[in-house]
C-alpha cells in the first residue's frame, strides 16, 4: 500500500474501519499543530487513540510488526490497510520530543502522554515501596503459629507436603511494605489478609500505638463484600486478636477523594499505616497511580484480586500485568529459607531469581469454593487454561436445565431472548423474590427491604454485552415483559442498579437497589452495612434495570445461582477472561446460555492481552 495515500476514515475499500471519529480526530489535531510529512505518522496517532479505547496502556509496536492488524484486534482482511514499514517511522515522529510531548516513545511502546505517566508513578512508587526496611514484628513466628494452628493430620515439617499458602502470604506480607495477594474464588483471599491485619494489629496493640487501617474496593458492592467477609472472618480469630481490625470498607474513589475526574485534584495524603484494597484487578492505570500516590511509603499496602479476571474498564491491566508469572513463585533462596523460618513452610519447589516484586507476591491455590469435584471449579479450570477440548467435553456433559435437573451445571441453547426454558430458568432463579413480591403489602419496613434484596441477589442473569439480541438492554426487556413487569417506570418491585458514583446520596456506581413501597410512597431500598437507605425515585438520574447485567458490572459480586449469557455472534470483549469472570460468580448452580456452541469454543482461546510496561518490575 502506498502511504502516502493513507486515508483514515472509512472508504469504499475500508468501509468497517475500527478507527472511531475520536481516533482520527486526535491524529488531526496533532497534523495540526505540528505537520508531519510522512502520512504513516498520523496512522500511528490514530493507532496510539484506538489502542487506548480497547484499554490497552500502549501502542505495543512489537506486536504490530509481527501480527499486525491482530495485535489492533482487527479482521484479518484489513491487513493491506497497514502501510510497509509503518512501525520503523515511529521514532521520526515529531509529537514525540519534549518534556510536554502528546506522545512518548519508551522502548517498542507509543504512549499517550498521561498513560506513560501514571505507568512511571506506578513503577517508581512501587519499586520505592519494595525498597523501604523490614519492619518485621516481634515473635512474627509465635503469633503466625497462633493464628495457623496445626491440624491434627498435618505433615507438620514434611518437605514433600503441599505449602500452606495463606500462612506463607502473611509471613511474606508481614516484612514488607507492598504485597500483591492473588487467587481464584474461595481460595481464601479475604480470610489471608484478616489474618495479616490480626498479625500486624496484634504487634502494635502490645505497644500501646494501634495501627491506623482502612479496607477499600473499587466499587460499593466490592466494599459491603468485602466488609462482610472481614466481619465473618474475625469470628473465627483467637480472641485476643480480634480488636482494632475494620470491617467497614469503603469505595477507593471515596478513599481516595475522587470527586469528578481523577486528575481534578491532587490526591490526598492518607494518615494511615496500612491499607487493604480488594478487587485490585478493577482499577486501572490512573486510579491506581492515585493510590500509590496516596498511600505514604511507610504503611503496608496489600492489594488483594484474581489475576485471571477481568481487567479494569479504563485503561490498564495493572493487577495482571504486576502478578505475571505469580503461578511460578520465583522466590529467591533468601525468601524461601525466610518463609521456613518464620512459618515452617517449604516453598522450594517455587524457588528461582525473580524479581523484588516477586519476592512479595503470593498465589493462593486451592480453593474452598469449588471442591476437587465441583463441575464449576472444573470449567472455571479449563476455561482459564484455555483447553478448548476440556471445555468442548464439559459441554457435552452439562444437561440441559430443567427444574427437576440437580446438577450445578446445565445449558440451555434457545433461539432467541423470549424462549420459554429461559423465561423458566429465569422464574426458577427468582422464585424467593418473586414470592416475595408477590405478598407485598401497602408500606415495606427495613428487615422486609433487607430480606428482598437478599432473595434478588441469590440470582443474576449474566451477559457479556449490553446491546444486541443477546445484550443487557434487550434481556431487560424480555424479561421484564416475560415476568409481567412494566418497562421504563418505576414500580413497586423494580431492581435499578447505579451507573454513577452520586457522592450526595452516597451511592456508588454498582450498587443495586430496589423501588418499594413505603408509608410515603415508592422509594427505592439500598442496603448498607445491613442497614437501609431509602431513596426517591426522582433523585436517582443514573440508573438502569437490573434484571440482566454485563458481566463486567458483577465482578465484585457473587450469586448462588446465575444464568450466564453469550452472544450468537463472535464479538471482540468475547474471550476466555469474560467467560472465567462470568461463570466464577456462580457459588452453586451454573447454567449455560449459549444461542452458538462454537462461540462458546472460540471464546475460549480467545485471551484479552493489554499492551503495557509494569511487567518486571
């Protein structure tokens, strides 16, 4: 192709270009200003804009030289539309040059400007963090005996016995300033790190001088989670190290005092000494530059997520990306003799020369969700190797739903959104809170509100898109039309989910409510902190129906049941983390809504990959 006759906007040739109006309108803008001669040099600008719209924190020009349009996730067929040589012209770009240069050429990545920084602040805060002295407890390895008490069939010392990964995250986590907790569902996450708060608050209660803590999540329904399973698990504590743990948790944008925009203000100073923030995977790379700004070099900061799930919806893959290769271990002979001291844990057979990140990272490996048996931990392991023949035989396996079919997971291949044995799956997995609705009286109280909400949450519709036949606004309506419910006002019943951090009500996008009656008309019922909050209906302008959600809004959430829902088209958010995060909601029955059992199997080879520089650090 010639490229001096580079058009970017959609032709006769190219009529379903990916570039959007804001891609080309950025590489404009930079021609602009400051004129190339070379055409290729706005493609790249444009490339630069459109990478960063699918979330990726670079333009990764590696990748572009060796798959071009793949690495763009384009249709092979518009190869020919990538000019010869394009990716050797990058470093003649003009809009390179300068402390206030647009874009930033670090390496083989082409950044805009504000990603390349906030990657910077993330890697310099946490290579400082990795740096500052051990502050390791007084008789760290009494109080971990105390708080990991041995079983009676354990191996005890046995160097061939399988390591006690929760007790060897704490030790880890207690000599530094900075740990990264990673695992799948019901591998014990929340239960490691209230163990590391009882082992650190312990130390310092003795010394007169509590720690200042606070526990945090990306959004409202990660935060109550979070503060239940802190509150739960402090039950099963030795009593003496039960006091000055927090069981409230709050959003990281409240945390954090993000008002409007990130970049709005400066962030603030936290007084604290350690910090817990869960669901790390959701933040992207400005949030999470804001944090590490915020949290002062001497607090411990712990960030607790699933490596393998979803990444944030902005820009960034910070979670994946620092955890990378956290499956391995990598401990050098120092941590693992350190660990066996402290903890009596063998780690030797993850031993290697990694990183100083990876000296402070920990994979939880065995969950208490999902049984050696369980069907859903059998496709949530499949699905997340990408083992297209495991998952096309569990396919083959699953029976088909019906009410009188036990098995956790079943399948259901309708032809279109109204099918009856999907309105039935649907009633089924509603029936508690159809129930419930179904006895309403004139005037709801707080334990009636607080018991609605609960039998709603025991089930969710699940979708990987929100529009198309197969999407979030079209479930809604189906299933709203098919359960006798009104579209498009408020009734008494109807479950809204907040789209938009309103800080007023204290509401934060995420959080799901339900329109009741009250002595004072239809309010909508929040439940906070097992209380509720009643709001009307006239002041909530960002909400939506919330009868199906996309399976990025659940992440944070957990349901006894779910019904999760694929498109009958190939489309690009379908891939094998979206299928991983969706069905892992699932605590008890799974069922499988799938139009085309092929893109079922495509999707499972299909792996989100974001371009960015936080590996290795």
């Amino acid at each position: 192709m010639n490229p001096q006759a580079i058009d970017l906007q959609p032709s006769a040739t190219t009529p379903d270009s990916p570039l959007t109006a804001l891609d080309t309108a950025f590489a404009d803008f930079l021609s602009d200003s400051q004129p190339s001669p070379d055409p290729r040099h706005r493609l790249l600008a444009a490339l630069t804009s459109h990478q960063y719209g699918r979330g990726h924190a670079c333009l990764d020009l590696q990748l572009l030289a060796e798959f071009g349009v793949a690495a763009l996730g384009w249709d092979a067929r518009l190869q020919d539309t990538l000019p010869v040589d394009l990716v050797a012209t990058a470093r003649d770009m003009p809009w390179i040059s300068g402390p206030g240069s647009p874009l930033v050429l670090d390496g083989q990545r082409l950044y805009l400007r504000r990603n390349w920084q906030a990657e910077q602040a993330i890697r310099a805060s946490i290579t400082a963090r990795l740096a500052q002295p051990s502050d390791v407890p007084d008789k760290l390895k009494h109080a971990i005996d105390s708080l990991f008490p041995a079983l009676p069939d354990s191996n005890g010392d046995a160097a061939g016995s399988l390591p006690d990964w929760q007790k060897s995250a704490c030790a880890l986590a207690a000599r530094g300033r900075f740990t990264l907790i990673t695992g799948g569902p019901g591998t014990g996450k929340t239960t490691t790190v209230v163990r590391l708060l009882a082992l650190l608050q312990s130390q310092a209660v003795q010394t007169g001088k509590p720690l200042r803590m606070a526990l945090a999540a990306p959004t409202g329904k990660a935060a109550a989670r979070l503060g239940e399973s802190i509150a739960q698990a402090i039950q099963k504590l030795p009593e003496p190290m039960r006091s000055h743990i927090p069981v409230q948790a709050q959003t990281l944008h409240k945390l954090l005092q993000v008002r409007s925009s990130i970049r709005a203000s400066a962030p603030p100073a936290l007084a604290l000494d350690v910090v817990v923030v869960d669901e790390a995977s959701m933040i992207d790379l400005e949030l999470m530059a804001r944090l590490l700004a915020a949290v002062p070099l001497s607090a411990s900061l712990v960030l607790l997520g699933d490596k393998d799930q979803l990444a944030s919806v902005e820009a960034g893959a910070v979670m994946g990306q620092l955890c990378d290769g956290a499956e391995l271990g990598s401990y050098t002979p120092d941590t693992v003799q350190w660990v066996h001291t402290q903890c009596g844990e063998h780690l030797e057979a993850w031993s290697g020369s990694g990183s100083a990140l990876a000296q402070h990272t920990v994979m939880l490996r065995q969950s208490r969700r999902f049984a050696a048996d369980s069907v859903i931990g059998q496709w949530a392991g499949a699905v997340n190797a990408g083992d297209r023949q495991q998952v096309q035989a569990l396919w083959s396996a699953a029976p088909r739903w019906s009410l009188n079919e036990p098995m956790s997971v079943t399948r259901l291949e309708p032809r279109t959104s109204v099918d009856r044995h999907l309105t039935d799956r649907v009633r089924a997995g509603w029936g508690a809170w159809l129930a419930g609705l179904a006895s309403l009286g004139p005037s709801m109280d707080d334990a009636q509100a607080l018991s609605l909400l609960d039998a709603f949450g025991q089930f969710q519709v699940l979708c990987a898109m929100r529009e198309g036949p197969w999407g979030v606004t079209a479930l809604n309506r189906a299933i709203s039309r098919a359960l006798g419910f009104p579209l498009d006002v408020w009734y008494a019943g109807r479950p809204v989910m907040v789209t938009r951090n309103d800080y007023h009500l204290n509401l934060m996008n995420g959080d799901v409510g339900m329109c009741l009656p009250t002595a004072q008309g239809l309010r909508v019922a929040f439940a906070q902190g097992g209380e509720v909050r009643w709001v009307l209906p006239s002041r909530l302008d960002a909400v939506e129906t919330v009868l199906a959600m996309t399976v990025h809004k659940s992440q944070g959430s957990e349901f006894d049941q779910v019904a999760l829902v694929l498109p009958d088209k190939m489309a690009p958010v379908l891939t094998r983390e979206l299928l991983y995060t969706g069905l892992t909601r699932a605590k008890q029955a799974l069922t499988l809504v799938v139009p085309q059992a092929g893109i079922l199997r495509q999707a499972v080879v299909t792996r989100t990959l974001r371009s960015g520089g936080l590996k290795g650090i």
